[in-house]
C-alpha cells in the first residue's frame, strides 16, 4: 500500500510538474523578427555639410544560455564613406529615469532634428503645432551618434524568456547596456573608434557603473570619455527627505541661484558671485550648524535662519518653524506663494498656476516636465515616422519599467545593507585604471532635481581624479538645452571636450 501510494505521488507530483512546465510554456513571449529602417540624408552640422546614414533597429540581447530575451531599440546616425574608424569617435546617448527613454535628448539636444520649446520658460508648450527645426548645432560633424532606449522605454522589449528582473535593476540594466553597447561595436566594426557615453540624470549614475562593467567580461572596452549632464551619481546629495543632511548641504546654492532668478533674492549681485557666497556660508557656517542640531543657542539658530531667508528669499520664521531645513517641495510652493505659483523640479525658471495654493508639495506635478512633455513626444512621433521611416506596431514609450527598480548592488546572499546608491566611486576607480579617460559634467544653475552643488561635493570625493574633469554651468535647469543660448554654449563644450586631446 505504501509503494502504491509513493508511485501515486510520483505520478501527481509529475503531472503537476508538467503542467507547470506548460504554463510557463504558454507564457514564454514570442520572439518576432527584428525590424531595421535605413534612410540616407545629408545635414549642416557646426558648420559643416554631412552625409550621414540614419539606422533605426531592433537588437536582440541574450541570457547566459544564448536564448534571446529582449531588443533593444536603438536610432544610430553615422557618416556615410568614413574612411578611418580611428579618427571617428561614436557617442551612446541615454536619459535616465530609471525607465526613460532617450527621447529627451534625441529630440532635444543631440539629435540631427531639435524641438523648440520656450526658451525663456515663460509660455506652456502645450497642444500643437510644435517647432521641429534643423539642428545647426548638432555634433554629426565630429561624432557619430547611437541612442540608446532601455527595456520597457522607446520600442525595447522583453520577448521570449525575459522577465522584468532581468533588466530593472542598477546592476541588471547596466549589464544589458554593456551587451547592447559591445554588440553594436563589434557589428559596426568600431573598436578602435574613440567611444564617449553621455548620459542625463540617472543615464549618469549608469554611465559611471557602466565604464567599470565594460571593463570585463572578458571584453575589456575601455571609454576615451564621458559627458555627465544633470549628473546624478552620489544620490545622498539629490534625494530631498526629512533628516538627510546631506541634501540640506546641497541643495541650498540651487535654493539661492533660483530666487536670484524670480528676484527673491541677491539684489544687485550676479548670479555666479552670489552662488559663490552660498557656497561658502553652506560650507563655513550652514554644515556646522545642521550637525550642531539641538545643540546650537537660540542666538546662533536666528543668525543662521536670518542667512539662510537672505539666500533663499523664505520668511525667517518659516525657516526656523522648519527647524533650519528646508524640503524642496515646500521650496517650489513657497518661493513664488505671494502670486500662487509653484515653481519646477527640473528647472526653476518654469512656473505653474496650481488650484490648491497652500498645498506642503506642487500637486499638479512638475511644471518644467509637464509644460513640454506632449511637445517632445509629439515630435518624435511625428520625426520617426515622417522622415526615418519607422513603422512599428506598437507605440513608442517614452518611460516605463522603472516602478520596480532593484538598487541592489550586490548578488543574492551576499551581505548587503540598504543606503543612497552611489555609483561616483565606480568612476573614481574607473578613471584611475583608464588614464586617458576624461569626464565633462554639465550643471544647470537652476535644476532642482540635481543641483549643480552636488556635483562638486561629489567630485570633489569618491577617488575621483579632478584633473581630468571639466565642470560646466548653464543658466538653466536639468534639461538645459532648453534654453536656446545654453543649447549653444553646451554644443561648444562638448565639442571642445571631445576634439581637445
């Protein structure tokens, strides 16, 4: 009796297995075919008159076993008859998110074609039409350029046997970006072109990461460059919660270079000499103070909020009832609540007329993203389909797959303890084994989401080599190019960063 009952064990045990093998079968994504748009053209670039061929496609990434798991969806413009590759850098452009795709700098800065926004954040860029222009200050004319769409962004997708987890995590998504990158070089025969990354906002905490990942696998490719724009690299200094001193420390020059802006503040200073002397408050007397805490006098408390209403344009008392800590949130409601507005994350310049005007956080969201947002995807849309060709069935996702990021840094069961990620001392290392690396980091004075201080306090630590980083500052926000006069001093930057040797 016990054998037949073991053997019927056996037996359910069995069917149970296979019909979960069906299942996971039956739920396995197909993998189509991968689609590619050839188109030629010829463009002004700094100048220049190019022929250049634009590739649009799809890039199949495998697992360990080989088995296909996702496309990347990737646009590359490059110069038709090139005749050395080694005198030839190629770009990898990305934006970040996480879960972003690369529309914002395709469409806004990089890409041959450039959306107009209001240059000087007054108007919304709201319904169409929209100003699609040819972009004279592109870098076709010293670059070749790839952009770059992270799985569940753009048209890249998970197909066969991958899963989420596969691709949203820090580590998981630079691994497939390390993948996308070496397939692309190997295909296109360009291993001994010069090879940059330029990434935006978290497309920088992956750029660090990513130098160190290229480094191995067997595969050492190593980078000639990086362009690090809205960097975002240490998040201690960009995330703003309640006990975070570090954000307290670095926020507060972007506090001042903002109200300097609205007029709130630094009457008859410029912008660069008052920013300076918020450095050097927030260095010599701001950092002692927040690590003081309890234990500063009441004396030395009001001198501190006196300082600190001067640099940010806040009421004095609204300071000290924040017990000298100033959430940015409540900094976007309340520089500008005498007229009701709230003012952006991305880029302070940019205001919104908000219903609740007492609200602690802007409720209607960001108006530096949601002024401009349906002008950028209108424009793609319209520019892949119009002049690339691009037929897809599905549509373009500008971000997705980021709900669920994994921050873990580490495998499985190994030891790890929760904390701000921070991926400046991937770089640090990076640069120390690749001499010739080079980094450029560009800042918006007014971005509110990274700001242009925590890239200082980060570079100025974490192993970095200063030498060989060069610091630029733009009279705007995350998304600097914007700003017309920004969107040409950046071309100049990066140009000179990439042509100097």
């Amino acid at each position: 009796m016990r054998n037949l009952l073991f053997i019927a064990s056996c037996l359910l045990l069995n069917t149970f297995t296979q019909a979960q093998d069906l299942k996971k079968e039956n739920t396995t994504k197909p993998i189509p075919e991968a689609k590619s748009f050839i188109t030629k053209h010829k463009g002004v670039f700094g100048g220049a008159s190019i022929d250049y061929t634009t590739t649009a496609k799809e890039t199949f990434l495998t697992n360990k076993e080989g088995d296909s798991i996702a496309t990347f969806w990737s646009v590359a413009y490059t110069k038709n008859n090139l005749i050395d590759v080694k005198k030839r850098p190629v770009t990898f452009v990305f934006n970040g998110g996480p879960g972003s795709a690369s529309m914002w700098l395709h469409m806004g800065f990089f890409g041959p074609k450039v959306v107009k926004v209001d240059s000087d954040a007054k108007n919304d860029d709201g319904a169409a039409p929209y100003n699609l222009v040819n972009n004279e200050h592109g870098l076709l004319d010293i670059t070749d350029l790839v952009f770059i769409d992270p799985v569940g962004t753009g048209y890249s997708r998970l197909v066969g046997k991958g899963e989420g987890k596969d691709f949203y995590g820090l580590k998981e998504d630079v691994d497939s970006f390390a993948q996308f990158i070496r397939k692309w070089v190997t295909e296109n025969e360009r291993w001994f072109s010069p090879k940059y990354l330029a990434g935006e906002s978290y497309g920088t905490t992956r750029a660090a990461a990513l130098g160190k990942t290229l480094e191995g696998s067997g595969q050492n490719m190593a980078l000639n460059g990086m362009i690090l724009i809205s960097q975002a690299l240490d998040y201690a200094g960009s995330t703003s919660v309640s006990n975070n001193i570090t954000s307290f420390i670095t926020y507060l020059p972007s506090m001042a270079a903002t109200a300097w802006y609205h007029k709130k503040a630094g009457k008859g200073a410029t912008l660069e000499s008052f920013t300076q002397e918020c450095r050097d408050f927030t260095y010599n007397t701001y950092i002692p103070a927040l690590y003081k805490g309890n234990s500063l006098s009441k004396t030395e408390k009001d001198a501190v909020a006196e300082k600190l209403s001067y640099f940010t344009g806040l009421d004095k008392n609204y300071i000290i009832q924040s017990d000298l800590r100033i959430l940015m949130g409540r900094f976007q409601k309340q520089l500008l609540s005498d007229k009701g507005l709230a003012i952006g994350r991305l880029d302070g310049r940019f205001m919104g007329d908000e219903v609740d005007k007492v609200s602690e956080n802007p409720h209607l969201g960001d108006a530096a993203s949601y002024q401009i947002s349906a002008a950028y995807t209108a424009s793609l849309n319209h520019y892949f389909a119009s002049e690339l060709n691009i037929k897809m069935d599905r549509p373009y996702i500008t971000s997705g797959g980021g709900s669920n990021w994994r921050w873990r840094t580490v495998p499985d069961g190994k030891y790890w303890e929760p904390m701000p990620v921070n991926t400046a001392p991937d770089l640090g290392e990076t640069m120390r084994r690749n001499t010739a690396m080079k980094i450029m980091v560009a800042s918006g004075y007014y971005d509110l989401i990274t700001p242009f201080f925590d890239a200082e306090y980060t570079f100025d630590r974490n192993g970095i080599v200063k030498e060989r980083v060069d610091m630029k500052y733009y009279e705007a926000g995350h998304m600097m190019y914007t700003h017309e006069p920004d969107l040409i001093k950046l071309s100049k930057d990066i140009r000179e960063f990439i042509t100097s040797e």
